[in-house]
C-alpha cells in the first residue's frame, strides 16, 4: 500500500478564519512530510479570492458577483460537484459550506469553527437556513476537527456526531 495522499481544500480565501486554519494545516502537512494536493475554492469576480497556492476550483460566475456569487455557489453546491473528483485518500475542508462533500465521499474530514448560526438567530434566515443544512452534513464525515471543547461538545451535542468523530 502506497503513502496516504491528502487533498487540502481552502474553503475561501475571502473567509480570513478559515485561510488561517487553512495554513495551519498545510504546515503541519509540510513538516511532518504527508504527501498532499492543495486547492482553493474561488468566487471569479473576487480577485482577492485566488490563492497563492494550489490549485483553483473555480465557482460560477454570476452577475454582480461580491455576495450574490458567494450565497449561489454555496447554495448551488458547485464547488462540492468539482470536489467530487478529486484525487486523495483524505479529502480534508475547512469550510461548512463544503461539507455536503461528506454525501458523496466516505474520506472528507471537515473542519467547523463554530456552530454560530445554528444555535443563535442572530442571522438573516437565507443564508442561516443554507449554513446550517451544510453543518448537518458533517454527520457523513469521517472526521470532524473543531477550535475549541465548548464548540466539539456543541457538535456532539447538537450535530448528533459521535465523541469519537469529534477533534
């Protein structure tokens, strides 16, 4: 059997956050020698969206761009259809808006910050009702990784996820 190949995905350069996990992960990859692919989600009207590394898995383009091209390549899963083939023993993102890649792929680990928008409503309800169905496909995950205990016992918790899934 050959070495393990992981597929790093970059939600989004855009999401400041998720990029710094991002880097987190990919040097923890580089230093211990794991042999990888790096990609990066991008919205095409954003030019601060295209990454410095990797790959581009390339969204739609849509008129007026900024949010509107943001909310409809998450709520079309177009970067998850473009994930769907590629290659990795490990397919590893960092952004729930990704997470319904856990419904066609048993190797997707799948990194959640927080859980904000399902447990406040603090948020408008579009883009809250879309985040949130993405979330609840992290229950198809192989993994899940998460910033903090309050947040991986609010995932057991509220995810239904078993202990044992949970990072």
């Amino acid at each position: 059997m050959g070495e393990l190949q992981i597929a790093l995905v970059n939600g989004s350069r855009r999401f400041v956050g998720h990029t710094i996990f991002f880097h987190e992960f990919l040097h923890a990859l580089e230093t211990v020698g794991v042999q990888h692919r790096v990609y990066t989600c991008v919205d095409p009207t954003d030019a601060w969206d295209y990454p410095d590394e990797g790959e581009i898995i390339r969204g739609l383009r849509f008129p007026g761009g900024g949010q509107v091209e943001i909310g409809l390549n998450r709520l079309f899963p177009v970067f998850v259809r473009q994930l769907r083939s590629v290659p990795g023993d490990l397919v590893h993102v960092n952004d729930a808006h990704l997470a319904p890649l856990c419904r066609y792929r048993n190797d997707v680990v799948v990194t959640l910050i927080d859980l904000a928008k399902l447990l406040t409503h603090w948020y408008p309800p579009v883009p809250s009702w879309i985040h949130n169905w993405d979330v609840r496909a992290a229950r198809h995950a192989r993994g899940v990784i998460c910033t903090t205990e309050e947040v991986r016992q609010q995932i057991i918790q509220s995810l239904g996820i078993p202990a044992g899934k949970v990072r």
